[in-house]
C-alpha cells in the first residue's frame, strides 16, 4: 500500500501579505546565513547546492554564487528555482519558489558585491568569536573568502510553503 500524499493547503495573499510573511522570516534570512536552492535544466535533471544569503529587499532574496556551477547554468537555461531552511528553533521548514535573476555586473552588481563585503567580515569574526569560546580548532582558515568571479542572483519570491513538524503544509501564493 502506497503512502498517502499529504495535501498542500493553498492560501491566495495579496502582494502585501506575501511582503509581511517574508519579513517576519527575516530574523532567518539575514545576510551571512546558508540555504538550500534548487535549480532544475531544460532536461529535468534538479540540482541543489548551498548558497548564502546576502541581504532580502521587498520581495526579492539575493543569494550569492561563489560558485558558477550547476546552479549558475540552470538558472541561465530555466530560471525557476525553490530556496528552503529550517528555522530550527521552532523546527519550521520554508520553501521559497520563484524566479531567479543573475546578476553579474553594472551598478546593481557594484553595491550588492560592497554589501557583501561587510556580510563577509562579519561572518569571518563571528566563526573567529565562535572557535575562541568553544576552543575548537577551525579544519580550515575560519576567514570567509570568495573567488575573484562570482555572481548575484535575485529571487523574486511568489510562493512561500510553511512544513510544519507534523508534516502540515500551508502554501502562500501571490504573483
């Protein structure tokens, strides 16, 4: 017997609402923080790597790709693509769909890439902070670096999926 497919509840908001919801996410998706984005190419093969959130601006995510891999291509061929977290203090699990941008230059890429510089020195000085008062031992350089190329991409976010921990899922949608 095949398990039973758990249903979606689905919630229409206003652009309003969906603006609400992801600011009351913001606590989680401040800059410096590392989530889950998927990415699918025109063949259907998905993809998922770790990337990091630079800052959350009206309805937009800008997450940095310090990679230029799979990512970076699918999004260039399909630009669908799902970011997920689990805010682990209320054992949440978030599903943000929508449309990815990259952003590689002009003057967009210029202040994006400034703000980023800060988001890096301060994760360097937190996981710095961190090995001081654990006393563990970074396996690698606790400094936060990039490759010399790397793009930006903004996520305009028109769905957001709550999973609860019973498994309880409520979508929002707005275009």
């Amino acid at each position: 017997m095949s398990p039973e497919r758990r249903k979606k509840m689905i919630e229409k908001v206003s652009p309003q609402e969906k603006h609400d919801l992801l600011k009351s996410l913001l606590y989680f998706l401040t800059g410096g923080k590392f989530v889950n984005v998927a990415t699918c190419n025109l063949e259907r093969m998905p993809n998922v790597a770790p990337k990091l959130i630079a800052k959350v601006d009206d309805d937009n995510l800008y997450i940095v790709d310090y990679v230029l891999g799979t990512t970076y291509v699918n999004i260039k061929e399909n630009p669908r693509v799902s970011v997920s977290f689990v805010d682990d203090k209320t054992f949440t699990g978030y599903q943000l769909n929508g449309t990815a941008t990259v952003i590689e230059k002009g003057p967009e890429f210029e202040r994006l890439a400034e703000e980023f510089q800060k988001i890096k020195t301060d994760f360097t000085v937190e996981r710095i902070l961190y090995n001081v008062r654990t006393g563990e031992k970074a396996s690698a350089s606790p400094e936060f670096s990039l490759p010399e190329k790397f793009a930006i991409l903004r996520i305009k976010v028109i769905e957001i999926v709550e999973i609860s921990s019973t498994g309880h899922l409520k979508s929002r949608f707005s275009l």
